[in-house]
C-alpha cells in the first residue's frame, strides 16, 4: 500500500485540489484508494460530497491516522491519500510518519516559498521521501515558465528541496472540476488541466516505483529524506 500525505504550512496552497483531482485520476475498482481528510476545515471532505458517489471512499481524523490506515492495509486499499491541516500538529506528525512519500504544494510567492521549510525539515527528521509541486502557477507563454515560477525554483534550490519539473497551473478547469465533485480527467479528459494533473501523477508514480525499489531513481521528482 501507498501512502501520500499533501502537507504544507501555508494555508491555501492548494494540499486539498491536489488531494482531490488525483484521487479522482486513481481510483478504479483495480485500483482501490481512499481519502483521508484530516484538515478540520474539511475541504476534501465537502468535495466528496459533492461527488455523491462514495467513490473513493473517505475518512476523517483529528489526533491520528494510524489507525485508519493500518485497516486500509487490510481491506486491500493500494492508495491512501491525506489531506493535513496547515500547522505543526500531531495528526500532521502521524501522517508524514505513515508517508510513502510527502508532496509539498506551494504556489509560486515568496510567502508559500518560505512555508515550505517547516515541511521539508518535518520529512527530513522523520526520513520520508518529498517533493515539492508548483501549484497555482500562472500559465506559460510559448513553452516559458513565468518568471515568479522560475524565481520560485531557485530560491526552493536554496533549501536543497527536490521540486518537480512541471507545473499545476492556475485553471479554471480546476475549479470547475471540484465544484461538481469530479477530478480534471472527468470534468474534461482533453483539457489542460487534466493533462497536468495526469503528469503530475506519472511523476509520483515513478518517485513510488523508485521508493520501493523496483525502478530506476532516474528521473524521479522525489528527494530520499536523509
């Protein structure tokens, strides 16, 4: 089983879309996930109700996802996604400590930029593979990544934080998908942002084949907490 925990210290940095739209991109009957909301505002959990459907499933935790995630093992589950709140917290804690991997989303200013640090030395303590995805990007011009996403990458170079190559760039799409309770792919399978999220997730399945040994680390988006 996969565990991959959406973490940050900044509010609004996008840990419960993310969340949401590749839940959405995952689950299949072949492939079981489940949500774990874990953020008391409940943003994940408002999204699955709006989805109607129970699929995937979903669960709240306050203090703890231990629990929760050792009965996903035994039920067959293959990915648990987590949504955490945004601070230093015991259930923040319980979730990085039960990662398969960490993604760090951060939109590309100076304050989400700094937030991350927090994050990134919490994985670093706990030895969890992360990564961090640019997240509410302004969209490329010919092929060219704004400048304040490029300023983005090389202040986060500073802070030795593994960053993946792409973007989550700020679309409508996005939005739109959530307020009907589907995933990008679902809301609109040939558009940009379902394209971008369905990279992201060939970029964390390869950092999972990675972590687990049984591909190349070569071009992986993670970085191996040491």
């Amino acid at each position: 089983m996969n565990v991959i925990v959406f973490a940050s210290r900044k509010g609004g940095s996008g840990k419960s879309t993310l969340a949401a739209h590749l839940a959405a991109q995952v689950h299949k009957a072949t492939k079981p996930c489940l949500l774990i909301d874990a953020d008391p505002q409940g943003s994940l959990t408002l999204w699955h109700k709006l989805r109607g459907t129970n699929e995937p499933p979903i669960k709240t935790a306050v203090n703890s996802v231990s629990g929760i995630i050792a009965q996903a093992k035994r039920d067959g589950i293959e990915w648990v996604f987590i949504d955490t709140p945004p601070n230093l917290s015991a259930v923040v804690d319980d979730a990085i400590k039960n990662a398969t991997m960490v993604i760090i989303p951060a939109r590309p200013g100076v304050f989400d930029v700094n937030a991350v640090q927090e994050t990134i030395q919490n994985c670093r303590s706990s030895r969890k593979p992360y990564a961090v995805v640019i997240n509410g990007a302004p969209a490329q011009r010919d092929s060219v990544e704004s400048p304040i996403v490029a300023i983005a990458r090389e202040a986060l170079a500073k802070f030795r934080a593994p960053v993946w190559s792409g973007q989550i760039t700020n679309r409508a799409d996005l939005l739109m998908a959530l307020g009907h309770g589907e995933g990008a792919r679902e809301y609109d399978s040939e558009g940009r942002a379902a394209a971008e999220i369905n990279r992201l997730w060939a970029a964390i399945e390869r950092s999972i084949k990675a972590i687990r040994g049984s591909a190349s680390a070569s071009g992986a988006m993670h970085k191996q907490a040491a």
